[in-house]
C-alpha cells in the first residue's frame, strides 16, 4: 500500500486539509487513490484537472461507465510573491541547494511563512475544488483521492508545490544565471555514453597479469551508509530490499562444474567443462550484440551465434565464463579471455557488494537500470582502468560504433552482473517481481515513466543514487581537518583544475558552470554533516573537540571518502595505530643447525605472546588494562590509536585461544613467510640460523660417473634435488620441455648411489607406459653403472640385484601391494599430473607406497592449476599445505578466482624451496641453451605392431634369403618400407581407412608431446614422409582435440598452401600443422613454431635438418625444440644409433639415400629389422 506524506513538506500538505476535512472524508480517499481509480491527472498553471472512477465501476463489469471530473483551483502567487521567493533562494546558497536535490528547506517554508507566503492552504478560501459525482459533502472521496496523489508527487518534486500556485520554481533559479536547473539533474542518455572511440590505445596484455581482485574491499557497508532510507519511488523501504540483494548476492558460488550424473571415470575440470559447454578452443572471437535498451541481442564466435536469445540468455552465458577453467584460458581467443577476466572482476564485484545501480535513457525516453564496478572506490576504479586498457576494440557491437574501451567494460560487465542476479536471486525478494521498480532494478527490463503518478520516478531514483557518482565530476570536493591538539576544525575547499591548487567554498561558487552542480553536492554533504548546512551559506569553519569528532573520523569521514570526497588529514591523523597482534618464536636450549633438529623443534620452542601498538609492544595483561579506560580514537602519547570495538573483540578472541605449539609444516611456513595466520612472527638467532641454512642452497659435485656434461642450470637443479634429499625435504622439478629433467634426476639418483644411500635400499621410477622406454634409454646412456630393472610384461618379478626399478603408473597401481615390500629411498614420478587428481585410484596407489624421499616431475604449468598442484605436493610432502579444502579456502580459490597478489606472493615463498620451474624464455636460463634442442622420444610399439611387425620381417626375409641380384634389393626396399609403415601406424601398412591413437606407440608419444607443448600455447610442425600417414595423423589428432589439424603436401593448390601457412603464422588457434617432407623441403618459412616433430625419419640428416630449418632459421626468436620419433627395439632405432655414432655413414647416406642398408648380407639384415630389447 502506498505511503503518502513521506516527506515533511508531503506531510504539509495532507496536514493542511486535517482542519478543512470536517466529514473525514481524506481517508476514504486514500483508499480511492491506493486502488488506481484516479488517473489522468493534469497541472495548467494553479489548476489541477483529473478524473476518478466510481468504486461500484471499478475494476469494470459490462460497458465501462463515465469517470467523475474533478477540478482543484489553488491561490496564484503574484509576481511580488514569486520575486520574493527568488530573493531568498538567491541569498542562501543552503537553500538553493536543497532545492537542487528536491528537497524543500524548513528554512524557506518559514521564512515565507513570516512574511505571509502560504505554500499550503488552511481553508477553502484559499482554494476551490469540484467533482462531478452527486456526493455533496466536501471534500468527497474523489477529489480526496487526488489530494494524495498530489501529495505522492510532492515527496518525489517540492517544486510542485510552487507549480499548482502558477510559480515556476524552475524558471526562476534558471533566471539566476547559473546554468540550467535540469543540467543539475539529468539522466545519463545512451547515446551520449555509447559514443565513438576517440583515440587509438595500445594494448599491453602484460597488465592482464598485475590485475588483483583481492584488493576490491567489501562495499557493503559503506554502500549501506552512502544510500538513505525510504527512498520515494517506491511503497517499500528499498534500501532494506538493496541490502538483502547484497548479502544474497556475496554467497554466489565460486564455480558450478558439475551439471552431470558423475560417470566412472573422474573427470578434470577441463573435461567437464566440455562435456556442459562443447570445445570452445577454435573459436575466432567472442562478440556482445546490444541495441539501444540495453539488451543483448546476439552472441557471436566470429562464425556462429551462440546460446538461444530466450529469457535466460544472460544467465547462461555469465554460467558458461565463469565455468572457463584457468587451465584451458591460454587456449583461447583473445575476446574470450577478457571476457573470463570480465566474468571473474563481475564475480568479485557480487561477492564484495562493489557493484552499484546506475540510469540510463534512451532516445524514446524508456528509462534502463544497469549495474556496474562501484567507481567511486579506487580500487575498484584502478582495476576498472585496467582491465579497460586491454579491452578488444571489437567486444562489444552497438550499430556501428567501436565505443569506448571504458563503456564496453561497463556493458559487459553490466551483462555479465545481470546474469548473475537472475542465476542467484533471493527467495525472499520474489513477492515484489511483479512490481515495475523491481523489475527495473533487478531484470534488465527498460520502463516508459509518462503518468501523473509515476513520472517523477526515473529523476527520483537518479537522485537517490546520485551520490554514488560524486566522485564523475569536474571538480574535486575537499574536507580540510585542521588538529590543534584535541581541537580540530573542518573546512570544505574546491580544487577546479585537476588538484593542482584549492580555493575557498565562495570563491568556487562564483563560477556560474558548476555552481549548481556543487551546491547538489553541498546539499548531500550536509546530511552526513547536519553542522555544513550553516557553513555553507556563512563560509564558516566548523569546530569539534574529540569526543564530537571521533563519530564523525570513524563512521562519517570513510563514507564521505568512498564516495570521492576528498578527506586531507593533519599529520597526526595520516598514520593511525592499530593493535596487532605478535609472536617471539625462541628456543629452549640450544639447537643443532641440521635435519634432525628440525624434526624435533616442534617440542623445542618458547612462546611469546604481545600485542604490538606501533613501535611498542604490550603483554596481553597489559593490552587488556589499556581495553577498561579506552575505546574508539585515543590519543596515546604523540599519537592517535583506533580501538575499534570489533576489531577489539575479534582481537580479544585470539588471545583466549592462542596455540603454545606449531607443526612442522606451520614452522616452515612461518619461517618463510615471516607470520603464522596471519600473525607477524619473530625466531631469535638459533631459528633464524637453522632455517637458512634448511633453505639456502650450495653447489653439489656433479657425479664424475655421470656421461653427460651439465649445462649451468641443470647443475642448479642437480644441487637442489640432491639437498632436498638430504635435508628430508620432497621436490617438485617443474622446468619446461626440453631442459633436461630427466638428465637432473638421473644424475641425482647417481649421487645418492656414490654417496651409499643405495647400499642398502632402491630407487622407483614410474613413468606414463609411453615412456618407459626412454627413461630405459636414458639411463643407460647417461648412468650406465646404475643397475637397471624395467618392472614390465605380464610375467614381471621383481629382481634382487638392481639400483632403480622403472615401472608404469598402471602396474604401479596393480602391484602395490607387492612394490610395498621393498625398501625404497626415493621414489619418483614422471609426468606427474598423473596424479593431479587426489581421489583416483591411482593417485592412492601412488601415495601408498612407501618411499624415504619422493621427486615429482611435469612439464606442465602448475600455476593455472592449483588444485591439482595440492595433490602432487601432497605426494613429495604430506599435509604440508594442509587438507584439499584448507588449500582450496587459503590459496586456490583467491588466486585463481580473485588473482589476489598477496596471497600468490605467500603461495610463493611457502612453496619454492620444494619447487624448480625454470622457462626456456628466461634470461638466467636461455644463454645456456643452444638455438636448437634435440632430443630423441622413444616409442614402444603396440602389440598389435609388434605381432604385425614380426610377421611382416618373418615372411619377407624368407623370400629375401631365397633371391638375389635386382629382385634382392627390391625385396629389402619393400621391407624397410614396410616397416617403417607399421611402425608409423599398422593402419598405414593395412591400408586401413579405421584407425586410433591407441594402435601406435607413435602416436601416443605424438598426442603426448602435443599436449604438452598445448598446455603452454605454443606452435608445432609435424614432419612425414608419407602423404597418406599425414592424412591418418591429421584425421586422429582431429578427433582428439575436436578442431581442424590442416596438412600442408604436394597435392594442394598454390592459394590453399599460402592459406594454409598465413593461418599457421598468424592466427593463434592454428597451432599444429602437418607437412610432408617433400612439400616443406624448400621456401618455407614457418618461425610462428618452435616445436618440430619428425614423426618418421629419413635416416638423412641433411633433408632432417633441411626439414627442421622452416622453423630454426631467420625470424625466429626462441629455442627450437626438435622431437624425433623412434620406435625402440626395432630397425629404426639401430639404424639411427649407426648414423649417429658414424660419420662417415652419415655422409654415404646423404649420396645414397636408403641403398645402403641393401648390402648387408642376411644374417646383418636380420639382426637390423628383428624386434630387440623392446618393452
């Protein structure tokens, strides 16, 4: 029910017919008005016109009848009056401030008062009123009914007060020569903020990284403070109904991944996110559509519309940004990413209340409500600022503007909080949906206000939050605090040119373009400061002692600072002192600096307690004294201590329950981060000793057993790792492709073994089954005098006399039971996140056997998976960053979701000394690497390979020992071609049109390789001498990562090949490209890749080599990596070992291609193409 007189003026007015209304006859009308029975209700100078309908005809039954005219004729002002009115407005700037903002000064209704201007009749002399309807009395219920609807539009505009007595209020202060009254008030107009780019910027996406939504504050509060109750344009009290949005909004979950019954296998994030949204990593773009109301009209991926335009249109796409996981983010478009980024700045905004309601109007006068970042913060702003530098000129498509990268944010931030509300909006709010206000705020839905009775809204709510925007102004507002020792005096100064000087609040309203606008502003101040009003028309400074100004430093001045007025402080107030609480770590006695001190330091450790004030620290007792006499702002010595009571209390609390012990894993971390939650901690000189040494790292002899020269960072990551074991720590080595991992830990297990660690017990390797086999080939390159056992094969024992055991995940899970019964030193896992996720099978198995010392290995970035993270340095060293959902609270969830610095920063320090990862891009690493790295994968073939490969060498060398001459020759060509075939792909050789990944060890080995080099978006060429293996290739890596893998050979024409090479250089989702070699033998230039794949080789290192120089040669401007594919145990890798250890056979090959291999005899022949050693 409508609430009329809401406002003392509003109440005037009703209280000024109490004595004319003899029959009680106003209330009756209430009910007239509530019911919507009067409408049509006009203003022609002092005459009121309207029509009401009859309570018998309303709503109508049959015919609809003839309303009852009602006419009210009010006294005129003359003009005498009316120049009166305009003196006294002029002369008090308080005045015409309130006026401004639509609200009538008691000031002024008495001074009219006094001099016999009545705003307000007593009598009916003093007005006329009439209706049509046959009730006699005076007033009746229809000319009652519009009495209050008169009174509604009082409370929003008292300037309506002065309108039906002919004064045009408006008129009159426009005559004072300070601008256009409506200037003060207007509502933003879309097409004024949907305006065209002016400037061309230069995007730096390096900023993308410096961005931190931790630093958002919870507005909550303050936003509470800033918006008034009761606001006019609604029945209810809306600031109650805001504040309930609020809190609902700050519980919107994190992310919803989950949107199917679970299946057997354990899904990543990834995979879920595919299986809910489709594979999103070739879309070009991602483009906004909106028209001139607000609303999104089309989602577009450069080549598709996206999501149905229904009702939940938004709350799709806001569901599907905010599913993104960070892990797939480097895959993506441009567009795409920002608009994650814009997702998780929307998320933030929710969940901090940062998010404020703001006007717009369109050309047709429909009034939209949309939400966006609360810019008077200034971290919100800085972020806002951000974030826009490195908007996509093409985000959002308004007609044909490129608008500013500010408003685009602004839109697609507002699109994106839309959808979160209408995903997340409170139950208890439901009753109101139906209501226009509501819907307005809360739906995105535009409104036409053109009624008598709700015209007033739209400037009404512009008004209420208005100051929300006082800090988008040309000037500056200034509260001067002056501090004369407990005395403290308050002045309002301007700065109108950019802060570089102020002037005096008189000399500020002498400039006639904002005199207005800051007198708005003025007007708003004074309902914080009730004491301003009086300064404001005398220029006076006002006065407090500390016991007034406290209230006002504590609660008033935040507020007013929130909202872009700027507060400047004595030196004395700049630096307020808080309580903080402090712990002295020392020992007992004294300590050894080693391991086994650490182990036991827990037991070992003194605990002392302050409560630190500044420089001085104070014991508990002594703080709790301090609590009795003092509270709120006090001033203690020099300076000024806030004792905030809540902060007190919570303080309070932590002192009742401070803990006497610390785990090991607590002592560390609070070693390295210097506090222990969220505490500041001091160790005296015996800790401070013991953990530098436990975290400083000295050079380690490299093995003079070890066949192979370190380059300098390896030698590092060798020290490192073999520290760690010594000092009983775990490791995770993280550096990327191709730095020499496994070489790092080869030559630390060989450490362990000349030091005697391996006398008595073993080393573990589990490897991914796919690379088994280079581990085999490594080692025994590299570490021939440690005793290797390759645990494989389904009739596997383990041996009794070995070094290291190598053996894969899935025999690892299969036979744990059995792998628990030896004594292992070290156990390491290569490819580690296969066991990113904590709750498989297979992770358990892993962490269940039981090892001295654990290294986990990955090339794979951690930092964009946190949580996967957890459960491999849960693996190296249990619970030291504490359970998965601890993590996920404490680190995962702000950094990955609110890219909070701080919390990264402390991520970082706990976890280095247990974690290398080191980039071929950085400085300290790439001067010691050469242009072009080689390396060898070596792939088991299949069995169904195996059985094909064996079959093939048994029939043709049959026939091979039964001829001679030409036909010998051209048997051998014809098996070697045949071999190479199978062990490309036994489809090749079949000339099978069905094939998969699992067929070939190859091309294990390849989508391993690849999704390595995805998971840092880089680029590759993929090299084969077969036109139909290429096809095979592109059809199975298609199926795989669901996204075209284009083929550059021979048969395409000149126009697709430079299509096909311009996509490849330039368009970031063209990531892979296969090339046969004949095709990629000469003039190309293909720098976009520094990954090269030779997938079958030529056994000729000069068409290889030639091969790999479309990527290694002028324009490129990283390392090349180079990945040659060998098939172990067969022809391919003895010949291989030949050309590499012969020279001068390398050289014969290069005259005389293959035909080499055609003058071994059989017995040679033989020995080349039988399976060998193979796994």
């Amino acid at each position: 029910m409508t609430i009329y007189g809401r406002t003392w003026w509003g109440k005037k007015w009703l209280q000024s017919f109490d004595g004319i209304d003899y029959d009680n006859r106003l209330p009756r009308g209430r009910t007239c008005a509530n019911t919507g029975r009067a409408f049509g209700i006009k203003i022609n100078g002092h005459i009121v016109t309207a029509k009401v309908h009859s309570s018998g005809s309303y709503p109508y039954r049959g015919s609809k009848p003839q309303p009852y005219k009602v006419k009210i004729i009010l006294n005129e002002l003359s003009s005498s009056e009316q120049q009166t009115i305009r003196q006294i407005i002029e002369t008090s700037p308080a005045i015409l401030a309130k006026l401004i903002n639509r609200q009538l000064s008691a000031s002024l209704f008495d001074k009219l008062n006094d001099l016999g201007i009545k705003l307000f009749p007593s009598n009916w002399q003093e007005m006329n009123a009439s209706c049509s309807c046959p009730d006699w009395a005076m007033p009746c219920k229809h000319i009652a009914a519009v009495i209050y609807l008169i009174a509604a539009e009082i409370d929003k505009n008292p300037f309506m007060i002065f309108n039906i007595h002919n004064c045009n209020l408006s008129a009159l202060i426009d005559d004072f020569g300070n601008g256009k009254l409506e200037n003060a008030q207007n509502i933003l107009k879309i097409d004024d903020i949907f305006k065209a780019c002016s400037k061309i910027r230069i995007h730096n996406q390096a900023i993308l990284n410096d961005i931190d939504l931790s630093t958002i504050p919870n507005l909550f509060d303050c936003i509470s403070s800033i918006l008034t109750d009761n606001p006019l344009f609604f029945e209810k009290n809306f600031h109650n109904i805001l504040q309930i949005a609020y809190k609902h909004w700050q519980k919107y979950p994190a992310g919803r991944l989950v949107y199917y019954p679970a299946s057997k296998k354990e899904l990543s994030e990834e995979e879920l996110f595919i299986k809910r949204w489709g594979n999103i990593e070739n879309w070009q773009t991602f483009q906004l559509f909106i028209d001139d109301q607000h609303y999104l009209t089309q989602v577009s991926n450069g080549t598709t519309n996206l999501f149905r335009l229904s009702g939940n249109v938004l709350r799709d796409v806001a569901r599907f940004l905010n599913d993104i996981p960070s892990s797939l983010l480097h895959k993506l478009n441009p567009e795409l990413r920002f608009m994650h980024m814009i997702s998780q700045f929307a998320h933030m905004l929710m969940e901090k209340s940062a998010l404020i309601p703001q006007v717009l109007q369109n050309k047709r006068g429909e009034v939209i409500i949309r939400w966006i970042p609360a810019l008077f913060n200034e971290s919100v702003k800085e972020i806002h600022s951000k974030i826009s530098s490195i908007c996509p000129p093409l985000l959002i498509k308004y007609q044909e503007i490129v608008m500013e990268p500010e408003e685009q944010v602004n839109v697609a931030i507002s699109l994106i909080l839309l959808g979160y509300i209408e995903d997340n909006f409170p139950a208890s709010l439901d009753k109101h949906r139906d209501k226009s206000i509501f819907e307005l705020f809360f739906t995105g839905r535009s409104y036409k206000f053109t009624e008598f009775s709700n015209k007033e809204i739209p400037q009404a709510i512009n008004l209420w939050l208005s100051r929300l925007y006082l800090a988008d102004k040309p000037y500056k507002l200034y509260l001067m605090i002056k501090d004369h020792h407990e005395k403290f005096e308050l002045e309002v100064q301007l700065s109108l040119d950019d802060e570089k000087s102020f002037i005096k609040l008189e000399k500020a309203l002498s400039n006639q373009n904002v005199k207005l606008s800051i007198l708005s502003d003025l007007a708003l101040l004074s309902e914080y400061i009730p004491e301003l009003e009086k300064s404001i028309d005398d220029n006076s400074t006002l006065s407090f002692n500390l016991d007034n100004f406290a209230p006002l430093f504590l609660h008033i001045l935040p507020v007013l600072r929130a909202i872009g007025i700027k507060v400047i402080l004595p030196k004395s107030l700049q630096k307020i002192l808080k309580p903080q609480l402090s712990l002295n770590l020392s020992t007992k006695d004294k300590i050894k600096e080693d391991r086994e001190s650490f182990l036991t330091l827990e037991n070992l450790l003194k605990f002392d307690w302050k409560v630190a004030i500044g420089d001085k620290k104070l014991s508990v007792t002594e703080f709790k004294k301090l609590l009795k006499d003092s509270r709120g702002l006090v001033r203690i010595v020099d300076q000024y201590v806030l004792l905030d009571d809540k902060e007190v209390e919570a303080l309070l609390k932590k002192l009742d329950k401070l803990p006497d012990y610390l785990s090991q894993a607590e002592l560390m971390q609070a070693a390295l981060t210097g506090e222990v939650n969220e505490t500041k901690v001091a160790f005296d000189q015996q800790l401070t000793s013991l953990f530098n040494k436990l975290n400083t790292y000295t050079p380690v002899t490299t093995p003079n057993n070890l066949i192979a020269q370190l380059r300098p960072y390896q030698e590092r990551g060798f020290s490192w790792l073999v520290q760690n074991i010594e000092n009983g720590f775990g490791s995770i080595i993280a550096d990327d492709m191709g730095l020499g991992k496994t070489l790092q830990v080869i030559a630390a297990i060989l450490c362990c073994k000349n030091t005697g660690f391996l006398d008595r017990d073993r080393v573990l390797v589990v490897a991914p089954t796919s690379i088994l086999s280079n581990w085999q080939r490594e080692m025994e390159r590299f570490a021939p005098e440690l005793k290797l056992f390759v645990y494989h094969g389904q009739n596997r024992e383990l041996a009794s006399d070995y070094d290291v055991a190598l053996t894969s995940y899935g025999l690892a899970r299969r036979d744990k039971k059995e792998l628990n019964k030896i004594r292992w030193f070290l156990l390491v896992i290569d490819e580690a996140q296969n066991i990113k996720n904590p709750n498989t099978e297979q992770t358990k198995a892993i962490k269940t056997i039981a090892a001295k010392h654990k290294i986990a290995m990955s090339g794979t970035p951690v930092e964009n998976r946190l949580l996967e993270y957890w459960s491999i340095f849960d693996f190296i060293n249990k619970s030291y960053l504490g359970t998965p959902k601890q993590f996920k609270s404490s680190f995962a969830t702000p950094i990955e979701k609110a890219r909070d610095k701080t919390c990264l920063e402390r991520f970082m320090k706990i976890t280095s000394p247990f974690m290398l990862r080191r980039l071929k891009s950085d400085k300290s690493i790439i001067q010691d690497l050469p242009d072009k790295i080689e390396n060898n994968r070596y792939c088991s073939l299949t069995s169904e390979q195996t059985a094909l490969y064996q079959k093939v060498v048994d029939t043709t060398m049959e026939k091979i020992e039964k001829s001679e001459g030409i036909e010998r020759k051209g048997l051998i060509f014809k098996l070697i071609n045949a071999l190479k075939q199978i062990c490309n792909h036994p489809s090749q050789f079949g000339k099978k049109k069905r094939a998969s990944i699992e067929q070939s060890g190859k091309m294990q080995m390849l989508e391993e390789i690849l999704i390595s080099i995805g998971e840092v978006a880089e680029k590759s060429l993929i090299f084969t001498q077969y036109t139909e293996m290429g096809e095979i290739i592109a059809r199975l890596l298609e199926e795989r990562f669901e996204s075209e893998v284009p083929f550059l050979h021979g048969g395409l024409s000149r126009k697709a090949r430079d299509t096909m090479i311009n996509d490849f250089q330039n368009l970031f989702q063209s990531n892979i490209l296969i090339v046969s070699l004949k095709a990629g033998g000469t003039g190309l230039n293909l720098t976009a890749a520094n990954h090269v794949i030779h997938y079958d080789l030529w056994w000729n290192p000069a068409v290889e080599a030639q091969a790999t120089d479309r990527a290694y040669r002028i324009g490129q401007e990283r390392n090349v990596m180079v990945y040659r594919l060998l098939s172990t145990g067969t022809f391919e890798e003895r010949i291989d070992e030949m050309i590499q250890s012969k020279k001068e056979l390398a050289n014969l090959t290069i005259s005389s291609g293959e035909s080499w291999i055609t003058e071994f005899n059989n017995d040679q022949l033989r020995d080349l193409v039988n399976i060998k050693n193979a796994l």
